[in-house]
C-alpha cells in the first residue's frame, strides 16, 4: 500500500520546473489544443468562461464542441476560440480522436443527463487527459464505479464539497478524504474551498491555503478548470497543473480584490504570469525585429 505524504503547502516551488514556457519560434500547435463540452443554449456562459480561461493561459488552440442549438451563441460571443458541432456520442468522439487534441475539459453547465454521462465516457474511452467539472462528475452520483473503472488516461476531478459527496460521500477530514478519493478513483481530485487540497493516487497531497472571499462567487470553479485544463493542454502532467492552477486562481483573486466576478479572473491573469515568470526564472522571448 502507498503510504500517505504530508501535506504540502502550494507554491510555484513545487510545479515551477514544469510549469510551460513558450520557444520563441514555437507555434499554438506546439501549445496543445484543448475542447471543451459546451452546454446548451440557456446555459453556456459556464463553457464560455472555461474556454476563455484555457486560451488565456496557454493553450495553443481552444474548441467548444456544442449541439447545433447553440452554435449561434458560441460562435458569437467567442472570437478566437473554435466551436465545433456534435449532434450526438459518435459525432464527439469522432471530434476528440484527432491525436493534435491534448485534453478534453467536460462538466460546466452540460447538464445531468444521459448524453452528458455519455460524452464523459466516451472522452475516457478515447484515452485523452480529461478534466471533469461540476455536472461531469455529478452525473455519476449513482454509480460512481461506472467513473471510475472507466479512468485509465490522466484525469483530473474538480469538485466542490456538495459535488464531492456525491461520489465519495461526505467529506469529514479534508485532506483524508481528497485522498482517499484520489485512491478510490485513480484521478487526481482537487477539492475546493478556502483550502483547496489536491491529492494523486500516488499519495501526494498539496493544500493551496486561505483563497481569498472574493472567489465565491459564480463561474469561479469554471475559470479553474479552464486554467488546469489549459495547463495540461501545454503537456503539465494533470496534478502538477492543478497545483498550479490552484495558485494562479488565488493570484488573480487578490490581485482584483473586492468586487470581483468570474470573468475578472481571466483579466488579471497576464499581469499575475509575468509576476509568476519572475519567481520561477522563466525569461520571455525575445521579440522578432526585422532589419
């Protein structure tokens, strides 16, 4: 049996030899191309947020992959991310086969139903890294077992408490229970509050400590997930780039301070990487200038 770890406080000295950094002459292929599940038309500012939050950090290209419903809603309201239709499970299977499609993020906003469920199994069939978020994991509350016999690829799990529960019941002792959960799943789970803990099968447990009041508030959790899948998307391995999403989310917390809604998130999120690559002794490219 893995014996458990302590408990590490999160900061960039634990991710920072991972954490990406662009070449100078590399392109957004190079950069990985993240899809995530768009919900349906009433509700698709979750999907949008997410998606924003993946390009924002790295990602090289970003897709919504939508019903045709509400195509005309994501098509307008995001301009450099892709949207890509899927009328049904073979359809979006066929959409994530291509190899160039480095995660799949699933669950803000999806709904809880069968095609949800579907879709989340068909990605883990696929054998891509997943993050699954909020209804990805909550359409599972009835046989969790049918998740977790599925999980061979990388996978992160982004719970709240409530969403926690559903699967692995209530959480008593946080961190006790983020990582029996990440034993009892093979993911990496990421349980949220204001101590984040993140814990791998392997026994790891990371705690990002007192995030700051302003980030309860909706459409938080999503621009999480959209950061740790943009990171994975770049080839961070999944519970490194959860730490490190984790930290970067506070960041731009404080950073805004009082009043901040979700998409003020994504708005500080450069400043709060320039900042980042000082610490971690990353140096931008040197521009090109022609003669």
């Amino acid at each position: 049996m893995i014996g458990v770890m302590t408990a590490r406080d999160n900061s960039p000295d634990l991710w920072r030899d991972s954490f990406p950094n662009p070449a100078a002459a590399g392109s957004k292929y190079d950069r990985g191309h993240a899809v995530v599940l768009g919900g349906p038309m009433a509700a698709t500012g979750a999907a949008r947020l997410a998606a924003r939050a993946c390009l924002r950090i790295g990602a090289g290209l970003v897709s919504i992959a939508c019903d045709p419903s509400s195509l005309m809603v994501y098509a307008t309201a995001l301009q450099a991310v892709m949207t890509k239709v899927i009328r049904d499970e073979a359809a979006f299977a066929a959409c994530i086969e291509d190899p160039r499609i480095t995660v799949v993020l699933m669950g803000p906003a999806a709904g809880v139903n069968d095609r949800t469920r579907n879709l989340v199994l068909a990605a883990l069939k696929a054998g891509k890294a997943c993050v699954l978020d909020a209804d990805a994991i909550t359409v599972f509350k009835d046989a969790p077992d049918e998740l977790f016999d599925a999980i061979a690829s990388p996978v992160l799990l982004t719970p709240h408490a409530g969403e926690f529960a559903r699967l692995f019941g209530e959480v008593s002792d946080r961190e006790a229970s983020a990582l029996r959960a990440a034993r009892t799943s093979g993911a990496v789970v990421l349980l949220k509050g204001r101590d984040t803990v993140i814990a791998a099968p392997d026994g790891r447990i990371v705690v990002n400590r007192e995030a700051p009041p302003w980030l309860a508030t909706a459409g938080s959790g999503d621009v999480l997930a959209g950061f740790a899948a943009g990171l994975v998307a770049q080839g961070m391995a999944v519970f490194e780039a959860a730490c490190a999403a984790a930290w970067i989310h506070a960041q731009c917390s404080r950073a805004f301070g009082p009043g901040l809604i979700a998409e003020d998130l994504e708005a500080q999120l450069p400043a709060v990487l320039r900042d980042l690559s000082g610490q971690i002794g990353q140096t931008a490219p040197v521009p090109f200038r022609p003669q």
